[in-house]
C-alpha cells in the first residue's frame, strides 16, 4: 500500500517528525536564550545583546563576554548570587 500523501507530497509519518523536530528545537533554544541573557546580566550588559548572534560575526563578542567573570558586586540587573560562596 502507497502511503497517504499530503497537498506537499509529505506522508504523515514525515510531517509528525518535523513537528516532533520543531518541538525538540523549541525545547533548548528557549531555555538556551535565557541562559544566555542571564550570563549577559552578570556582566552587566543588556540581554539584548543576544540578538548580535544574527549577524554571525556578532558570535565573537558575545563568545569573549562568556568567558568573562561576572561582577562581583550588585549590578543594575540585581545582586550577585555567587557572593558568600
């Protein structure tokens, strides 16, 4: 038996991976921007900055500001949650 075929000539079997695909994607890269914006907020950088990885060479600033330490003291985002460690 031919498989069922959508309007895009796609079975159903290739649409539900795609969806089980987008699902995964969503799954880390929503909590992977945050994680970023946070470790922009140790620094005392704006989260903002975050959308320079667009721009592709935007990923070298945003790769030596990760490697920064964090401010050890309270920045316009909050205190510093390592101090007394």
């Amino acid at each position: 038996a031919e498989p069922v075929l959508d309007a895009h000539g796609q079975s159903r079997r290739a649409a539900a991976h795609r969806l089980d695909a987008l699902g995964d994607e969503l799954a880390t890269r929503i909590p992977g921007i945050g994680l970023g914006v946070r470790r922009l907020h140790d620094i005392g950088r704006s989260g903002w900055w975050t959308l320079i990885a667009f721009t592709v060479i935007g990923l070298i600033p945003l790769i030596y500001w990760a490697c920064q330490p964090g401010e050890r003291s309270e920045n316009r985002f909050g205190p510093d949650v390592e101090q007394g460690r």
